[in-house]
C-alpha cells in the first residue's frame, strides 16, 4: 500500500471517528436572543407578561362566584385538581374593560393564583435593549418596565411576581 493511499484512508477513518462521536455529544446550546413574553389583552389595553413568570396560560374555564367577594376577584376555578382564585386583571390594574376576560393565566410558586385577561394576542422575544423602565409615566407601578416594538410603540410588561406578592398579602391581611 502506498504512503498516500495510507493516509487517505487514515483520514477516512478520522471522518467517520469524528462523525460518529458526534451523535454521543450533546446538542450546543443555543440560546434564542431576548426574552420569551406573552402579548395580552386587558381589557382594552395590550400588554406583556415574562413566559418566565406564569406556569399555565389556559381558555378560561367555568367559574363560581363567591358572594361579597372584591371586584376583582371573578371567583373560584377547578383545574387539574386544584382550587384557585381568579381575578381580572383589568380591574386590579384600573383598565378600562369592555368584554369578559377569556384567559386564565397561571402565576405564583407553591401558592398559585389565577389572572384574567380579555384576549391572548401572541408571543414575542425583547432584548435588554428593548426594555425600558419608567415608573413616572406608566397608568400603574406594575407597568413600569415597557417594551420598544417595531414602529415605535411601547408595550407596557407586567411584574406579575409583585402582583402575586400583593394579592397575598391582601389575602392574609382579611383572613
């Protein structure tokens, strides 16, 4: 065998090596630019929520009014075996609404609590870059943080963390 076929076929080798343990390799992560958000609709308001910060988002099911319950509380729902409580965010936020919510967002750790939004308009990624905050300008301090959208329009973004901490503090306030 010649020296340049032996080193073809020692490079065959290596081609097929390397193939091979390709497959044994995990997958490089790749990172998707930005963060992932839900565009929404309270009331007659759009906004976002972080993807990060919910657990579900689901078609509103049949709810049970509790009497002399707060405004914002629609009522209680049953899904996958667990009681909660469902408020419309459009009231909690001071929004002007026009139709019955439709949506029911999952938010909280151990302790979950339901949010009510009009409509679900779709998803969409924000950069750093894309965020701005600016509590001096926004109809309500859990709009703060705005997102830049093509065109020049500022998408506020809920802080549903702070909204989940303030519904339970309010709740173990009256209990």
């Amino acid at each position: 065998m010649s020296t340049s076929s032996q080193r073809g076929t020692l490079r065959l080798e290596e081609l097929r090596d390397s193939f091979d343990s390709s497959f044994s390799r995990p997958p490089p992560a790749q990172r998707e630019p930005g963060e992932a958000l839900l565009r929404l609709r309270v009331g007659q308001t759009s906004l976002a929520v972080r993807l990060g910060d919910l657990s579900g988002l689901h078609l509103l099911p049949r709810l049970v009014r509790l009497p002399g319950a707060p405004a914002s509380l629609l009522g209680l729902v049953g899904l996958r075996g667990q009681l909660l409580a469902v408020h419309d965010l459009s009231a909690l936020l001071g929004l002007a609404s026009g139709e019955a919510p439709g949506w029911l967002l999952i938010a909280g750790g151990a302790r979950r609590v339901g949010l009510a939004a009009t409509g679900f308009e779709g998803q969409l990624r924000a950069s750093a870059e894309q965020r701005h905050h600016d509590a001096a300008s926004s109809p309500h301090p859990l709009l703060a943080t705005r997102v830049s959208l093509p065109g020049g329009t500022l998408l506020p973004v809920l802080d549903v963390d702070a909204l989940v901490r303030q519904l339970l503090e309010e709740a173990s306030r009256s209990t």
